[in-house]
C-alpha cells in the first residue's frame, strides 16, 4: 500500500492528494446489540467525493476485522466480565465500545481514477471535514497515534495529544471505508475497565490520561450524542 513519505511535509502531502468534499448524507441509530455492523454501500457517492454517515450507538464492544479472524480471542472476549455483546467490525482496529457516550462513524470515498495514496487522501479529507465540524466547540485536532489510548492507531484524532476518535480503514477496488467512534461523553469506569481488559488480551496496556472527550475537550458539560449529530449533521468541508 502507497503511503505519504515520512520527510514529506503535510502540506506536500495535502497538496499532492487533492483533497475532497465529505459531506453528512445519512443519520441513524444502532438498536439490537447483537446487530452485525455493516457498511452502508448505499451511501456511496459520486466519483471524488466522500459521504459520511453519523449514528447514535448501542453499548457492545467491536473488535477489528483483523483480530476477530482470531476465534480464539473472540471468544476470550466475550468471556470478560462487562462485555454485554461483541461483534465483528468490517473495518480496521482493535477494540471499541459503543453506548450513550460514543458517536458512532462511518464514511465510504469513491476516488477518482489514479488517485495517489488512496488512504491518506481518505484521511486528510475526513480530516478537513473534523476540523470544520469542531470549530464550532473550539476543539482542534491533530493525526497521530496516542500510544496508551483505547485502539491505538496511525489515525486516532488527538487532541493535545489526548485521543478523542479513532478511526478504522478499509480499502476495496473502487472505495475507501472508514469505521469509527468518538467520544462525547466523559468515558465511564464501566467502558473503560472493559477496554482495559480486552486490550490486555492482545499486551496493550490503556492508561486512564490518553484520551477525553469532546464534552471535556470543549468545556461543555451537558453535550451528548444527540446534540453533537445536531452540531455535525450540516457540515460539508
């Protein structure tokens, strides 16, 4: 897989890309937990752009679709004390949870023919979109990895090095699919002792600092899923 080069600048690296529209095309809300995560195809958009999709989630743990081909630690997942559910996501990571605290994410790109470095333009176009939709709380957000974060990857959304979202790719012929959650709601202990635990089935250890919440990065008290698809659902970058 081509990825941008290490001495390469972002703004090389954005300019290289070509950057594209993402705009919010479908809200919904996950009911049973026992539903299988899907990847809404009929969300696909036109050649060069990037429809998102915004959804309220139910409280159950995902594991990434790398680590779920391992039925083994599927089913040591399912075993651990405070899983209510588990399921297989189509996309990348390792472990996340859902609930009244998480907003669920999901994006499908169609990009154009000969685009250089599918997911990193997929990337910094979501990107782009992040930082329009949280200017409005004042949140800014940096591309890194936050070592100690629940589902640690190259492409959790950090704020002042604290993860806030995390996102997981996949890529097929045509499309680039990203997968994700952020937090709005302060994590809980609940949420969080279940993620310690599921990580430290695979020797990641979580540390309680490494990441916040959109409410705690904002200052504002009383936001919650709701308000924040409200707050995002308008917004096209």
């Amino acid at each position: 897989m081509e990825t941008a080069p290490a001495t390469a600048s972002r703004a090389d690296v954005i300019d290289r890309l070509g950057l594209s529209s993402v705009s919010v095309t479908e809200v919904t809300v996950e009911r049973e937990v026992d539903d299988p995560p899907e990847i809404p195809w009929h969300l696909t958009p036109p050649i060069g752009e990037i429809a998102m999709q915004l959804r309220s989630t139910v409280r159950r743990v995902a594991v990434g679709a790398g680590l779920a081909r391992n039925s083994t630690l599927v089913e040591k997942v399912r075993r651990l004390p405070g899983v209510p559910a588990v399921v297989t996501s189509p996309a990348g990571g390792t472990f996340i949870v859902g609930g009244e605290a998480w907003l669920g994410l999901c994006a499908i790109g169609s990009p154009r023919a000969g685009q250089p470095m599918p997911l990193d333009w997929m990337l910094h176009s979501l990107h782009r979109w992040f930082g329009a939709a949280l200017a409005q709380y004042g949140v800014t957000t940096a591309v890194e990895r936050v070592d100690g974060a629940w589902c640690p990857g190259f492409s959790d959304l950090a704020v002042h090095g604290r993860k806030l979202a995390g996102l997981g790719f996949r890529i097929t012929r045509d499309s680039v699919v990203m997968r994700g959650v952020m937090a709005v709601r302060p994590m809980s202990d609940g949420d969080f002792d279940v993620l310690v635990r599921c990580h430290r089935l695979i020797g990641v250890r979580l540390r309680r600092g490494a990441a916040v919440s959109l409410a705690e990065a904002a200052g504002i008290g009383d936001l919650t899923v709701a308000t924040s698809i409200d707050a995002f659902a308008g917004i096209v970058s």
